[in-house]
C-alpha cells in the first residue's frame, strides 16, 4: 500500500504533468462557428486587435526559504520567473508578440489560474473612467488593485511599465481604430511572501491626424489573479523544475513587447 507521501508525489507529479501540457484548442467547428477561422482554416489574428505586455519585478529585503535542490537557479525570483515562463509556453502566448490571439490570452489566464506552484490565487477586477485627456483614474485603479501586495517600488515599476506599453500603443501604428490589449505580469517579494501577478485590461484607440493614436472616452475594466509561490511543493518536485528552460528574472522583465519603448510622457497620466 502506498503511504500518504506516496499518493501525495503521485498526485503533484501528474497535476504538473497535466498543467504543462495545456489545454486543448476548442473544435474547429466551434472556432469557425465564432468567424476564428481564417479561409486558408488557420486561426484568426483580429487584424483591429493588438497586444501590449509588459512585466515588473521588485520587492523587500526579508528573508527567503532556503533554495536547497533548485540552487542551480540561483533565486527564487527566477523559479518564479521559470514558473511564469512555462505558464505561458504551455498556453503558447508570445509575450514578445503585438499580435493578439484571442484563443492564446484566455489560455494564459486558465493556465495562470491553475498554476500547481501557486497558492491563494485570487480574482477580481475594478472599473474606470478614462479620455484622451485623463488616465490618473487607470493608475488610481492599478494603485487600488495591487497597492496593498506589493512594496512602493514594484509598485512605481508596475505602473512605468504600464506607461511603456502605452508607448508601444501610440507607436504601433496599424487601423484607424483599434483596441489594444494589455497584459501587465507581476513579480515581487513581501515578508518572505513571493507573489506571481498578473494585470489585464483592453483600451480603445482612434488614429487622429497631427495627433496620433489617443484612447477615446471609456469606461475599462482591469482585472487581477494573483498568487504566493508554493515554497515546499517548489522543492518536491525540484526535479521536474530543474528540468524546464529557465529564465532569470530580468529575462523575464526585459523579454516583453513593450520592454524596448521609454514610458509614455503624456500629461494625461496625471490628470
């Protein structure tokens, strides 16, 4: 008879197993039933649609468990970092990518959701009003969502990568109107707590000529999953994380599509 220990790595090891190989596309039928198909029967890119990643990391001081067998990673930011980096190789979400996929975004948030390493994870949105003249009220909601999970610098490295990604927004220059999808990940340590994050949210933009892109008048909706690293399932099963591609957390901050913009300057994040 296998002891409580034994049916326990059994259990862990094929809901890794299961979660690393994601989730199966929907029917053909059904993606051509919604017009996700294209003539040549590929899925669709919506051509009026565009993505805008980004990711930020910071933290305290305090005190993480000892690393033991995933020493080789060096941190527990990076197996962190490794860990957000399967999530998103197993719903084959490109942060690196402009390009929006519908079927692969809602994938990275099923995958994010069920993440074996992850404990606590929650969910919730807040919704605000926004112009072409006025975005303070994105920040206050950004601020209100995550302020109390994260220390003031992630904090200030959130919401300056948020500012690049509406850099890239303003310089991707594609239809006359467009939505850009946002996608903004979290990483960050406080009181010995690591916590993987992500924030979601999708702004319409009008092309105006002298102007440029501006987001029109609004109402958004950013939501929130949020979840603390599993410290004692991490070191279970070492041996399967040890055997994944890692990526250190800077690759992981700087491996986004908006990591190469400076943050957009325009007074309306103030205002």
């Amino acid at each position: 008879m296998s002891t409580p220990v034994q049916v326990q790595s059994q259990r862990e090891a094929l809901e890794i197993t299961m979660w690393a190989q994601g989730r199966q596309a929907p029917p053909r039928e059904l993606l051509a039933a919604l017009k996700l198909l294209g003539l040549d029967g590929r899925v669709l890119a919506d051509g009026s649609q565009e993505a805008g990643v980004g990711n930020a990391y910071g933290g305290d001081d305090s005190g993480l468990p000892v690393l033991g067998p995933l020493e080789p990673f060096g941190s527990w930011q990076s197996v962190a970092a490794t860990i957000l980096r399967k999530t998103a190789d197993s719903a084959s979400f490109n942060q690196s990518l402009t390009i929006f996929e519908l079927i692969r975004w809602i994938n990275f948030e099923f995958q994010f959701k069920t993440i074996p390493f992850l404990k606590g994870v929650t969910s919730d949105s807040r919704s605000a009003s926004i112009s072409s003249l006025s975005l303070r009220l994105a920040i206050s909601v950004v601020t209100e969502l995550v302020g109390g999970l994260v220390t003031s610098d992630t904090l200030t490295g959130i919401i300056n990568s948020i500012k690049k990604i509406g850099q890239l927004a303003v310089e991707n220059e594609g239809l006359q109107e467009k939505n850009t999808n946002v996608h903004q990940g979290v990483l960050t340590v406080v009181n010995g707590d690591l916590r993987l994050g992500r924030l979601r949210t999708t702004v319409q933009m009008k092309y105006e000529t002298g102007k440029g892109y501006q987001q029109l008048n609004q109402q958004i909706t950013v939501s929130r999953l949020f979840g603390s690293l599993d410290y004692d399932m991490c070191i279970r099963n070492a041996e399967t994380l040890l055997k994944w591609e890692r990526q250190n957390v800077d690759d992981w901050a700087n491996d986004t599509s908006s990591s190469p913009y400076r943050p957009n300057e325009s007074p309306a994040w103030d205002n």
